[in-house]
C-alpha cells in the first residue's frame, strides 16, 4: 500500500520534531544538518504541493 502525501507530510513533521528535540534540547544530534535541511525540504515541498 502506497503512502499518502499527508502521512507523508505527517511522519515528517514527526521526524523533524524528533531532530529538533535531539538538537536543541539533548544536545546529541542523530542526523547531520544536511541531513535535517534534506527532511525539511522535502517537507516544504510535499506541503506546497499537497496544502490543506
């Protein structure tokens, strides 16, 4: 079964929530900022193409 563009968007925001948490608040980073600005990309894109 294929993933929708909003569980898509979702699981995203889910990940990038995570990584902010790491980052900002633990100080222990799992994904480079490469890594994070690809995600964030990609969601920015995903909403363009899919609003509410």
């Amino acid at each position: 079964m294929a993933v929708t563009p909003e569980k898509k968007i979702a699981n995203l925001r889910e990940e990038l929530n995570h990584h902010i948490l790491r980052y900002h608040q633990e100080d222990d980073p799992e994904i480079s900022d490469e890594e994070y600005d690809s995600l964030y990309a990609e969601l920015e894109k995903l909403e363009a193409e899919h609003p509410n």
